[in-house]
C-alpha cells in the first residue's frame, strides 16, 4: 500500500482500464437485460402461441361502382370478395384440431359520454376469450357470461383510463356509460397494462387502457355490423374512424391460440388455406406469429448484447495489459529497492507477494470503482434515453471478480521478473 500511495498518478493511470471496463461490463450487461425484460413483457403481453389475422383493406376510388369500364369499352363486373367474419372465427375453430382458444375481435373509435363528460375512447367487441388469451386481469367486477355474449347485452367491460376519466370519485360497477349510441352497464375495471406503440402495431396488441370492452355481438347487434352495407358506408359519413367505404370486414382481427408452440407455422399454413378457399381464392388477409417476430428480436437482441458485452471485455483485457506494463516499467525503476530486500533475506516468494499484492490492490480498488460508476452510467443511460437498464447482482460480481483476476494474472510476469533479479547486480544499480 506505501508502494502505490507513494505513486498515486501511476497508480490511477494504471487503473483506469479496469474501472472503465468494469463501469463498461455492467452498463452493457444492464442494458442487455432491460431488453430481455422488454421483450418477455411483451410476449406476455401478445399471450403465449398467438396467430394474428387481420385483414388486408385496399383503397379503392371507384370501390362503389358496380362495374367498371375497360380500355376497350368494355365492362368487367367485380368480384365480391368477403372479409374476415365470426364465421371464419368459427370454421378455423371447429376445423384445426390445434387451435385452443379463439377471441374474434372488431375495435371502433366512438365518443364515451357520462354525467357531462365526454371523451374518445377504443371501442373493441370481443369474447371472453380475449382475456385469457393476453392474460388480462380485473381488478373490480366480473367477465361477461355466456347470456350476455350470445344476446349481445349492453354491457362492458372498462381499462383503468376510462375510470379515471369518467368514474373518478365513484365505483363504476353497475352505473351507465354511453358509447356512440348504446348506453352500457359497467359490470367490471381491468388492471393497467403498458403497452409500447411498436408493439401495437407491429405484433397486432390491442390498446387495453383507454377501451370500452363489449362481446363481440353487441357491437355487431347494437352499433354497426360492417358486413351489412348500409348508406352511411357509402356515403362515408360519422365520427367513427373506422367506418369506411372500402372496410367491409365484419371483424378486425381473429387471435389463435395454438397449443403446441411447435406447430405454429404449420398451423398458419393451414389457416391461410382455408381462409383462401372461404374468401374465393383472394389472400385480402394477413397472418401474423407475434411470439416468433418476439423469438427473432430477442435472437438478435442477444447477439447485439454478446457483441457490446465482448466490446466491454476488451477495456479490462486493455487494463490488465496496462498494469502489467506499469508494473514492468515499477520492476525497472525499483531494481535497486528489490536488492535491498533480497540482501536482507527477503525470499523470491515474498518479492512476487509483493508485486502481485500490488497489482492486485489496483485492480481491486479499480473493479470497485468501476462498479459505482457502471451502476450511476446505467442509471444516466436511462433518464437519458429511457431505455430499460435492469443491473444484475451476477453483473457485479463478475466484473468484479474478473477485475480481480485480471490484476493478479497480469501481475505475475512483472512479479516474476522481480524476483528473478540478481541480488548483487541490483544493489549496484543506480
């Protein structure tokens, strides 16, 4: 300790490669395990085995024409094309025998209106299906029964923002809230549940916070069933987005749940040959497997961790080759010290005790460091970028344990070296 006190610039340049290489380790390995608690959330969130089919909507100026006129004046009908409907739900349901779970859904925007308040809010029809397929909780109330589902009951189910908004100092259950043009009874409150705008829409996850949850019937029976065209579909008139000319799907997405995660792409092959064979021979659908495109981010999430964690390695490998080369040119400017000891009895185990203790204390001293500012850098990283930084104890104990090797490993060739001096020729050295 007198050694590396009595050289305090040396010694914090020495250690310097291990405290940035220990800081770097546990900044890399923080953000490597914020991703990886992003993308579990997020397969939670898309429910575990889903196939996704939402339909493909094509714009079309001349969609309310009844035939349309070719370059030789001639007229070629269109074809009707059906969209995604509860029977196609149904089918895919009783024809594939892997299919567990089926939660058809159709999400509307409408204005929600209670005691003078008045606010636009999701309006999503599904089956009590939905739940369970994203692991949806209620934190009041009860899900719809089996009565309410098949006569399409004016009733729903609320996200925590549409208590907030409308029920704020009072329990919802049981009290009246109209939606467009339905009056609905609250009979249940969902827990809160994040979800990232990535997630929405690339893996087809609903926004559950701010949405009025109705079965799927009431909608259909009670608001507007897209399938039946009416003359506000062609005149493309109110307030809600997704009425439009061109969207004649009575459903906006069907989930599937598989229950054999292994048959997925099979089970999406399956489906996409039958919903061809149901809608004439047109793919007018998409199918998505949100946990594969999961698996395949976090694939690749994993490699980008390896590749920055092996980066982060390199600064102690860098340190420890530092120490070694500090302590090298310590070995040379102390030759005459090391005589001195070996001339009064000192063994050339003791001398090599010396120096590795030496370096080991840098390096120690350097990994504990590093550590506090790997812990504040992961910290800074997100209240800067609000990226998720997680810090693992395991982090922490192999940087630092690592660190610690370091020192000791990169400290033997100069302590060797040390005790390897001829006593005579040191003593006369200057």
């Amino acid at each position: 300790m007198e050694a590396v006190f009595a050289n305090k610039f040396r010694s914090i340049l020495t250690a310097l490669g291990i405290i940035f290489g220990v800081a770097a380790v546990i900044a890399m390995m923080a953000i490597g395990n914020g991703a990886q608690q992003e993308i579990l959330e997020q397969i939670k969130m898309v429910g575990v085995n889903n196939i996704v089919i939402t339909p493909i909507i094509e714009k079309d100026e001349n969609a309310g024409a009844a035939a349309a006129e070719s370059e030789n004046g001639s007229t070629n009908k269109k074809k009707f094309i059906p969209g995604l409907t509860l029977q196609d739900a149904a089918s895919l349901q009783q024809i594939i025998p892997g299919i567990g779970l089926v939660s058809p859904e159709v999400v509307y925007t409408a204005f929600a209106v209670k005691s003078g308040t008045r606010s636009q809010v999701k309006f999503s029809g599904v089956m009590p299906a939905f739940f369970e397929v994203f692991s949806l909780d209620l934190i009041q109330g009860e899900m719809f029964s089996n009565y309410q589902v098949e006569n399409g009951q004016p009733v729903c189910i609320i996200g925590p923002e549409v208590r907030a908004k409308f029920f704020k100092n009072e329990s919802p259950l049981g009290k009246r809230l109209k939606c467009g043009d339905v009056w609905l009874e609250v009979i249940g409150v969902l827990k809160s549940r994040e979800v990232t705008q990535a997630a929405t829409k690339e893996l087809g996850v609903s926004e559950f916070n701010n949405t009025v949850f109705v079965p799927v019937k009431t909608i259909l029976m009670r608001y507007r069933d897209r399938s039946l065209i009416t003359q506000a579909m062609l005149m493309n008139t109110g307030e809600d987005q997704a009425t439009n000319k061109d969207n004649h799907n009575q459903l906006d997405k069907i989930i599937l749940q598989v229950t054999d995660s292994e048959k997925m792409t099979v089970t999406a092959s399956v489906i996409k040959r039958i919903l061809k064979r149901r809608h004439g021979g047109e793919e007018n659908f998409e199918i998505k497997i949100p946990e594969l495109l999961l698996r395949q981010e976090q694939r690749t999430k994993d490699i980008f961790n390896i590749v920055l964690g092996a980066i982060a390695s390199i600064s102690l490998i860098v340190g420890g080759i530092g120490i070694m080369n500090i302590m090298l040119a310590s070995v040379m400017e102390r030759i005459r010290e090391i005589g001195v000891r070996m001339a009064m009895g000192a063994r050339r185990t003791d001398i090599i005790f010396q120096f590795i203790a030496e370096a080991t204390l840098i390096s120690i001293t350097g990994g504990f460091i590093g550590v506090i500012l790997g812990v504040i850098l992961a910290k800074v990283i997100m209240q800067i970028t609000g990226i998720l930084t997680i810090i693992s104890m395991l982090s922490i104990v192999i940087s630092f344990g690592v660190s610690a090797t370091v020192g000791i490993v990169f400290g033997l060739m100069p302590a060797r070296k040390a005790a390897h001096q001829d006593p005579v020729t040191s003593l006369r050295h200057d």
